[in-house]
C-alpha cells in the first residue's frame, strides 16, 4: 500500500538525497522545514551544504507546478509542501506548544492521517519527536536508508578450525584454500581442531577463497612500532599492502588505530617513498562543550585539536634536542613538516581538492557523515592510499549515531572489494588503565 511519509528537517539535513529516497511513496514538507533550511544554509559546514542543495532541489520542482498539491518525483512518489493552518494547530494536545517546528510537524502529520486511507509515517532523527508521535497515534521511524546493523558490523576477521595437514601445508607452501567462503582481504587465524593453540595467521585473495600468510614484519617494527596482538598484526599487513587503497580501522580507545595508521603512513612515505607525502586529518568537532575562539594563525588554532596526533608522532619520534638548550627543543614530526613529507590540517578544506599519491589518514572518522566520507573518498587521486580510524561508540557528532557514521557506513560498503580492508581491534594497549576505564565505564 501506498503511505505518506512526513519528514523531519534533520533527515534532509543528514541527507539531501532524501527526497528520492522513498520509491513511489508521497513526502510531506510541512512550511516549518522550509524555515529552519533558511536557517541552517548559511553555516559552512556539511550541513549548510545539505541545507543549500535541498532549497536548489525544492526551487527547481516549484517550478514544475503547485507544490503545496503535489510534485511527481523521478522516484515515481508525489512531494507537496503543507502550510499549516490555525486549524490544524488545534489538533495539537494544550501541552505541545504551537511555535515549536517539531509540533507543527506533528499537526501536519495528524491532519493528514485524519482525511489519508493510507499509513502515514513521521520519519525522524529526533528521538524525541519520535516518542511524541507515538503518544499522539502516530507511526514514526528513523532514516535508516544509510544505516548498518552495528550488531551484526563487518568485523574484517574471523577464525576457522582446519585439520594439522591444513596448517602445515600453510606454512610449507604458503598457499591454502578453504570451502568455507571468505571475504575478499578478511584476516584469517586457521586454528588446529584438535590442538587449538596451533594457529596460523593469513589473509584471504578472495580467489577460490585461497589465503596468503602475512608479511613478515621487521623485529625493530614499523616506524619502531611493533605489533602487540593479533588484530595489529593484521592491520599491519593491509596498511602496507600497496594494492589495497582504503582501509577502516575500528577499536575503543587505545587499541591503537592511529598509530598503527601512522606508523605505517611514516614507513611508506619516508623509507619506501611510495607516497610523496603522509596527510593526517580529522574533523573539528568538540567533546562537551566548545571553548570558543582561539587566537593564532591556523596552525596556532589547529593545535588543540590536532594535539592527539601530535602526542602519536611524539611516541614514534620523542623529542630532538641535541645542544640540550632548552630553545632548541624540537618536536620528532617538525622535520617532516619542514621537508614537506608531512602535513596536518582539518578537513574543512577538502572539498574540492585532488589528492594525488598520497597516504591520506582520517582519524575519529565516526564523526563524519556517510556523504563526507564519500567527499573525502572522491578526493583521492592516482596512487593515493585513504585510511579512517576512529571508534563508533565515542560520537561527538549530534547528526550521527554508531549505526549510521560515515566509518561503519564505508567499512559496511566496501566489504570484500578487491581495494579495500577492515580491522575491528580489541584489546587496548595504551595502559592497564585505559583497557580497564575502557571495558568498566
């Protein structure tokens, strides 16, 4: 049956593609949204941008007819515009003020499933616009049209018990295939069934689901970082594979994500020179409350936010300071800087760039929408190697939650593309403490 759907501004605002995102179904702006759009199109952000392309995409359809009766939609669905009448308000309960955009939202929604025979649905972000609609009798959803199921994540690893010929056969001729079915560059431990402390680590080709043993890592490590377990291992080898050109790496807090990204970004770019130079960027978004301005040029500005880096480059560098002389103190990542290898900033300025055979690292990637990712991912040029870090549940963003980040929304697509690899790390290694605050609190 045909339904109504009746949208909440922060869908558009997470998506400016949502209006053909419900096939055949009619949509239902109430005159409210179009306020709050005119509000949110001057920021400079993803938002303001989404803000912008839904007053574009709304102007171009006014055009073709009455939008308050109802636009076709290439989707095959009809778009109307609702004013909302002093006679709809009252069908508002005296506890729902009539000046609040959510409220008129849910009027609109009330009028129309009054004189509607079909299902009328308010499709929300708002978990408590959500909740006040189901008190008022209404049905009400969240967008899930970018969503993955966290509980059932791609986790890029998985075990599979084999016989001790199996094995063996593994380590002599460096090849094995399996029956089970693999995920093309999904970690595999192949565990002895009869001796499960015999095991050995691999990486599926994806051909004839065949696995490949992991390379070989130097006793001194990457970049003086050695892998402490499994998972590391394993991120290891994707992040110095040069035929695979995006990597996700999830974790909590300290199992470290970005200095593994690092590590090996620093031997790629200043040992092997594969890449001419190593890009690390993360969003600018605060935990708790914003400081406000700083003062400073850029740089100054983008220290604070920035310092996380700074404190993995400091571990893999120390300090330089070979006179002793305090005034010649020197952080390990300036040279670099100074060479033209390395360079950090904020991802405000990456639209619009071509990043060409660069080892470009996103980190707390869960704060970015499912369509930033997508900007950032169409910025690589020839050669470039895009890796996210980041951990779905520590979300600063207000606009997105651990199912519907731009992090797992890519690890989520990408699965068992040829060019593409997955880590979820577990154990932390920061401290005792972070594995503990980490796993208690």
């Amino acid at each position: 049956m045909k339904k109504t759907f009746v949208l909440d501004t922060n869908v558009l605002l997470h998506d400016a593609q949502a209006l053909l995102r419900f096939e055949d179904n009619d949509i239902v702006l109430p005159i409210a949204i179009i306020e709050e759009l005119d509000r949110f199109k001057k920021q400079s952000d993803s938002i303001g941008r989404n803000a912008r392309e839904v007053s574009r995409t709304l102007d171009k359809l006014r055009v073709q007819g009455d939008i308050t009766k109802g636009i076709l939609l290439a989707s095959g669905g009809n778009l109307s515009v609702e004013l909302c009448t002093k006679k709809t308000l009252e069908t508002l309960p005296p506890a729902l003020g009539i000046h609040l955009a959510d409220n008129v939202i849910l009027a609109v929604a009330l009028m129309y499933q009054q004189r509607c025979d079909c299902p009328v649905i308010v499709v929300s972000k708002d978990t408590n616009l959500r909740i006040k609609a189901n008190v008022l009798g209404l049905k009400s959803e969240d967008y899930t049209t970018d969503k993955v199921d966290i509980e059932q994540l791609y986790t890029g690893i998985t075990e599979v018990l084999v016989d001790k010929e199996q094995i063996d056969q593994f380590f002599t001729q460096g090849t094995l295939s399996l029956e089970q079915d693999l995920v093309t560059n999904q970690a595999v431990t192949l565990v002895d069934a009869s001796r499960p402390s015999h095991t050995a680590l691999a990486i599926a080709d994806g051909k004839d689901n065949s696995l490949r043993p992991l390379v070989k890592l130097p006793l001194t490590g990457i970049s003086r970082i050695r892998a402490r377990n499994r998972e590391q291992q394993f991120a290891f080898n994707l992040l110095l594979d040069d035929s695979i050109s995006f990597i996700t790496l999830m974790g909590k807090a300290g199992t470290g994500k970005t200095l593994l990204a690092i590590a090996a970004g620093l031997q790629k770019v200043a040992d092997e020179k594969i890449y001419s130079r190593l890009l690390i960027s993360r969003p600018i978004i605060p935990m708790g409350k914003d400081i406000g301005y700083l003062p400073g040029d850029v740089e100054e500005k983008l220290t604070p936010w920035m310092q996380p880096i700074y404190d993995n480059f400091d571990l893999i560098f120390g300090t330089q300071n070979p006179s002793g002389k305090p005034e010649h103190w020197r952080r390990g990542h300036e040279e670099l800087l100074d060479q033209g290898l390395l360079q950090i900033e904020p991802l405000t300025y990456i639209r619009g760039r071509t990043i060409p055979r660069q080892f470009l690292i996103v980190d707390e990637a869960q704060n970015l929408t499912p369509h930033e990712v997508k900007t950032i991912l169409t910025r690589a040029g020839e050669g470039t190697k895009i890796i996210l870090t980041g951990d779905p549940e520590q979300i600063d963003n207000p606009y997105v939650d651990a199912a519907s980040n731009g992090l797992t929304y890519a690890a989520e697509r990408f699965q068992g593309e040829a060019i593409a690899g997955h880590i979820t790390l577990y154990k932390g290694e920061r401290s005792s403490l972070s594995e503990k605050a980490a796993a208690l609190l």
